[in-house]
C-alpha cells in the first residue's frame, strides 16, 4: 500500500473531491487548490444509473445523496400559450438517483474537508517535472512540490493548459451555449419541469426539493461559441439578445437571471485527447473527456476518481503503469458519453419548426412502455459501460 505519496489535485468541483476521498482511502495524501473563493456548491440536476450509483454505495454517500434527491416527476414539453405538448416521464431524465449538482458538490466537499488540505482562491501558474516530483508556483501561495499531480479542474482546466498545451487544440464546439440558475418558482412548479423552445432555442424550468426555487436553464444555438468567460455581465447579456422576443414567459426568466448571483454560463463543446497523462500529471473529469449534457460527465467523474484511486494504490510507486490502466479502463465509457451528448445542442434546442416537431415526436415515441425499456436499457447500458473495479482493502480515514 502507497502511504506517503503526496498529490496536488486542481478544482474542487465533482471529480476533485472524489479523488481526495479515494485517495486518503488507500493512504495517499491529496491537497485541492481551488480558483474559486469558496465551493461552487451551484448547477442544475444530475441523475446516477447503475455502475454509478455503485460507486456512491462504495464511498458511503449514497443514504445522503438519496436524502437529498430531487424526486422528481415528469417534464411537460409545452407551446408558446404554456399549453402541454408532451409528457415526459421522470426515468428520461432522472436516472435512479437524482441530485441538484450543488448539494453533491457540498455532500463531497463535507465528505472529504476533515481530511484533505483544501486551498481556496488560489490556481496553478507553472508546473515543472523532475526525476522525483512536480515543482508548483500557484498565482498567490508559495511555491511547493508534490509527487503528482491531477487536472480535475474542468472544461477550461488549466492544468491541462500547462501540461499538454492549448485549449483550443483539445476543445470542439457544438455550436451552442448553456446557460443556468437559480430563480424563484415563480411558475408554481412542483418536482415537475416544462420545456419550451422555438427553434435554435430551448428555456427548460423546474423545481423539486426546494418549491421556493426553480433552476432555470436556457439552451441556445451560438455558432461561433460567444462566450465571455469572466464576464458575467457579458454572458448574461448575451443570454438576453438570444432570447429577446422568443415567447412564452422567456422575457420573464430573462428578468430573473439579471438578478441570479449563481448564473453557470458556457458553450456546449467536448475535449478529446489522445493520452490524459504527462509524466506525472494527469487528468480527470471534464479536463480529460468533457462530453456536454447526456453524456454522464459527473457519474463518469466519480467513477473515474476511484479507479484513477485504485489503480495509483494497485501500482505503488509506478504512477505510469497506474495512469495508463485507468485510462484504458475508463476511456471507452469517456468516448461513449461523448457519442451520446454529440447532438446535444440540436435535441435541446432544435433549430427549426420542423425539427421542433420532429423531435417532439421522438419524445412521444420514447412515452410509450415499449421504447421507454428500450431506452432504460440503453442508458444503463452507457452507465455500466465503466465497470466499478475492487482494489485494494481502503484503509480507515483519520483527520488530518
Ligand atoms: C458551478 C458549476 C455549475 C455547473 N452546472 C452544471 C449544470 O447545470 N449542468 C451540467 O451538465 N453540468 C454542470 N456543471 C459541470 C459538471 O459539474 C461537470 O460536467 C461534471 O460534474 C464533472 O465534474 P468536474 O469536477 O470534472 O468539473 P466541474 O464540476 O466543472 O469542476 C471543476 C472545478 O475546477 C475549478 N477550476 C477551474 N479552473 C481552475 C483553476 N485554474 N484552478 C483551480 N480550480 C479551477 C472550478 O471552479 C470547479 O470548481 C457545472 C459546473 C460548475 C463548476
């Protein structure tokens, strides 16, 4: 068993805190510098099917996962006088567990913060490999080194900047940006949720656990991906002008975002590598094999986090072999997710009237009991495509 290792682990996100969890489990000792001055316990619903939820039940969450799930019920695709179109039964959307995105990360983060070094508001500016380790500068605290070293910091993860080189050789758009935040339920909404979209452009609202608030999402077609990553007065803006005059109650929402303190804004886009691993740094999560909606990114992450865990204590000391394992075990399951999100984009906001129909149809389809099996069994497919390995027996956890 590895005991002393030492890892820096970048983003404090899903992957980040997983893999601070599993590696104190096999005896490693992970510290997580987060860019962020405090845990973005923020995002819309993620939902866990079978090899997935597994992976919760391994690490002990699951009762509170399960506690906090969003138990919701069907989604109502509705026209531009809010009258119904389609019902969509929750099992599309929901999986067998389902959980707003901010309470997993808080649940992880409660997990793990006894036990791991987490440094807020600070990042990674170089990273330089010697025969023994990673020498580290960060933009504010002193320079250290560790022995490894993990991107788990994201679709525009900085480690994978350092490491392997520019995001723009890695990144491929969808043609589309995603926009979310919280709003009050000013539709009444309960675990229940309606999907709009007049083409190019989608608005999905819903609300669970918390009938007080509403997440609120807006989809929308953006050829030349415009965002403005630091600049949320610019991203909300650009929300605005996507959806001036697009019906409904879209004008409304639009009002409600300009005062949403916890607006998540970015492009629909996928990040294919050939290798996730550099010497000693590797990646995990969306900086490895971001997929966009539909493609499992957070119970991929999490499964990830344990078998990139696993594999580092099944390999003592050879970080090589243990980073070349995980990536042949979960590289099939990356790719297969990103096939699934591949269109996305044009499902959730299909970009004609024509296909508006069309696709509401497919949903039709998907309602009756035949297709709704044949499509469980697909998605359990995609989540068990990652099969949950044993490891080595984890040891029990101590407070640092
Ligand atoms: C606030 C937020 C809201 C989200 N909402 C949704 C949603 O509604 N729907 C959806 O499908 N997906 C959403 N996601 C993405 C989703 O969490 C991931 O696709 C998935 O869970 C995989 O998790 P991850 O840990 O790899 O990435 P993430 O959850 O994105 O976590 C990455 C973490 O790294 C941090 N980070 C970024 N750059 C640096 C840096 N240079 N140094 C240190 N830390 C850094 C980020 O602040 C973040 O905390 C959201 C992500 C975030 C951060």
């Amino acid at each position: 068993m590895t005991t002393d290792t030492t890892v820096l682990i970048s983003g404090a996100g899903i992957a980040g805190p997983s893999l601070a969890h599993w590696l104190r489990r096999f005896g490693f000792v992970p510290t997580v510098v987060e860019q962020a001055p405090g845990l973005r316990d923020s995002g819309g619903a993620v939902d866990f099917r079978g090899a997935q939820v597994e992976v919760l039940r391994r690490m002990d969450i699951l009762a509170a996962v399960q506690a906090q799930q969003t138990a919701m019920g069907a989604q109502v695709v509705i026209d531009g006088d809010g009258e119904p179109l389609v019902n969509l039964p929750s099992a599309f959307f929901s999986g067998e567990v389902e959980i707003e995105r901010g309470d997993l990360a808080r649940i992880l983060y409660d997990l793990t913060r006894d036990t791991t070094e987490y440094v807020f508001g600070d990042s990674i500016t170089s990273l330089a490999e010697t025969t023994d380790g990673v020498d580290v500068t960060f933009r504010h605290g002193a320079p250290r080194t560790f022995d490894l070293v993990v991107g788990a910091d994201g679709m525009h993860s900085a480690v994978r900047r350092l490491a392997f080189g520019d995001e723009s050789r890695f990144r491929q758009d969808m043609g589309y940006c995603f926009a979310g935040f919280t709003a009050p339920n000013h539709l009444g909404l309960d675990h229940s949720g309606v999907i709009y979209n007049v083409p190019g452009r989608g608005a999905l609202v819903s609300s669970s656990r918390d009938s007080s608030r509403a997440g609120v999402g807006f989809v929308f077609a953006a050829p030349e991906s415009p965002y403005a990553r630091h600049d949320q007065a610019e991203q909300k803006r650009i929300v605005a002008d996507a959806f001036a005059g697009a019906g409904w109650r879209t004008d409304a929402l639009v009002e409600l975002m300009h005062d949403a303190e916890d607006l998540y804004f970015d492009s629909l886009s996928q990040i294919h590598l050939d290798s996730w691993s550099r010497g000693r740094v590797v990646l995990l999560g969306d900086a490895a094999w971001c997929a966009g909606p539909g493609g499992s990114g957070t119970g991929l992450a999490m499964i990830g986090a344990y078998v990139l865990a696993g594999e580092l204590a099944a390999a003592p000391g050879d970080h090589r072999l243990a980073f070349a394992r995980y990536e042949e075990r979960l590289r099939p399951g990356a790719e297969l997710g990103q096939k699934q999100a591949k269109g996305a984009g044009p499902f959730l906001a299909p970009p004609t009237e024509r296909k508006i129909r069309r696709r509401n149809r497919f949903y039709k389809l998907l309602s009756s009991r035949l297709l709704a099996g044949a499509f469980n069994r697909l998605t359990a497919g995609a989540a068990n495509s990652v099969p949950v390995p044993d490891y080595p027996e984890p040891v029990a956890l101590v407070a640092s």
